[in-house]
C-alpha cells in the first residue's frame, strides 16, 4: 500500500526519417551481399519495391558577426577550460564535432598550418571513412599554440556529453536556443564561398567527397546575393 506508484510507460520515441532511410539501406547491402547465398533472386527491400522516406533535414541558420563573437566568448566562461578554445576552433576550421573530439596532436601540423581529420564520413560512400588533410587559419593556429598538451595525447580532452551540456547553456544564455553546434558547420562552409572560394577549395576544406552534400551546407546571406547583383553594371550605365 506504501509503494509508490509507477510512473506512466514513456511514448515510443520517434525515429527520424534520415534514420529509416539508412537502416533501409545497410539492409540492403546485406541483402545483396548474401542474396545468392540465401538462394534470392531478388532483395526484398530494394528500392523499387520499398519506398524510402524523405529526408528534408536542410537547414538554414545563421548568426550575424557579433552573435557568433557572443557565443564564443561565453564559451569561455564555461567552468570546463577546454570549451571556449573547441568551439572557437571550430568557427574558424569547421570540423565536425566527433572529429574535433578525437583530433590528436600527433595529427596537427603547425609549421604547415595544417590539421589531419581522422574518421572523416565519405558522402560519396557512407562506408568508406578516409582521413582528410585541412588548413588551419591564423587565428586556429594562434589558439592551438596556447593549448597545454593533454595527457592523452588529444588536442581537446573533452567529453562530447560535457561539450554538449556547455554549449547549450551558452547558447540558452544568449537566446540562440536554435542554434546548433553543427551550425559551425554551416557557418564555415557558407563563409568560404561567400568570401569568394571555388567549391574545389571549399570542399577540400569542408571534406566534402559529393558537391551536393556541399550545396545543402552553403546558406548564402541575401545580403551577399544583393551585392553581387549591384556589382553588374548596369544597361543604363552602359548605355551611358
């Protein structure tokens, strides 16, 4: 009669369609790997007979200058050291995180102003993980230096859980409770090609195998699209 009551049973937890569509898919290869095995004369879940989801997870955020120099600041102020030096390397490389977590110092290459990605996803083929050589910015460079070295050898000793807590509450403070740590992401690829990079270059430093998984991370400001369209002369000047 003391026992206290049983909490309600949680809701199924929604799997998101991103996540259907690539079980689908290692399923098939499964399939296809072992389908004159098991005596198949076709996958059951190839994709003419199974629909796959749409997956729409595109995203189109963006933080003015003076936002991101905020967020980065708190960032600082996080209890954990390692917090404003990751995510300030992260705006100015624009690694993703699981990648930053494990970067190694045997990895960095400062004379060179370079850093090797180990672990990379290759969009061409999710199966293949490649590593990528990437350049480093001065200002990367500049925040590598005044590092201390880690006993365990990696460049940000951090747990991604310790990463995640801080950086919302970062965000949470300034109200940028939208924004994303991959955002930096975004914000990296977008400022590149804004600033005039070819998509060779900008792939190579984003370490994108596929130009269309490049376009779904260029967010490009009107603002950028405005200017562009003000520097063609004119009819009228021409005319003139």
């Amino acid at each position: 009669a003391n026992a206290a009551p049983k909490a309600p049973p949680k809701p199924p937890k929604k799997v998101e369609p991103g996540t259907v569509k690539r079980e689908l898919t290692v399923l098939k290869r499964v399939i296809d790997h072992s389908k004159r095995k098991l005596g198949l004369m076709t996958n059951p879940i190839n994709t003419e007979d199974v629909k796959r989801p749409v997956v729409n997870d595109e995203r189109d955020v963006r933080l003015e200058d003076e936002q991101i120099d905020a967020l980065i600041q708190e960032c600082y102020q996080s209890k954990n050291p390692w917090v404003g030096p990751i995510v300030d390397f992260a705006f100015e490389v624009g690694p993703r995180r699981g990648n930053l977590l494990r970067l190694h110092w045997d990895d960095v290459h400062i004379k060179r102003r370079s850093v090797l990605l180990r672990g990379i996803k290759n969009s061409r083929n999710p199966e293949e993980i490649i590593d990528v050589l990437v350049g480093l910015s001065p200002r990367a460079i500049e925040i590598l230096r005044a590092l201390p070295r880690s006993l365990d050898g990696r460049v940000f000793p951090i747990t991604a859980n310790a990463l995640k807590s801080a950086f919302n509450r970062a965000r949470h403070k300034l109200g940028l409770d939208h924004y994303r740590f991959h955002d930096i992401r975004h914000e990296l690829v977008s400022s590149l090609i804004e600033a005039g990079w070819s998509d060779t270059e900008v792939m190579a430093q984003s370490a994108h195998r596929d130009p269309k998984s490049l376009k779904r991370y260029a967010n490009l400001r009107k603002e950028h699209i405005a200017d562009k369209l003000a520097a063609i002369p004119s009819r009228r000047s021409k005319k003139g």
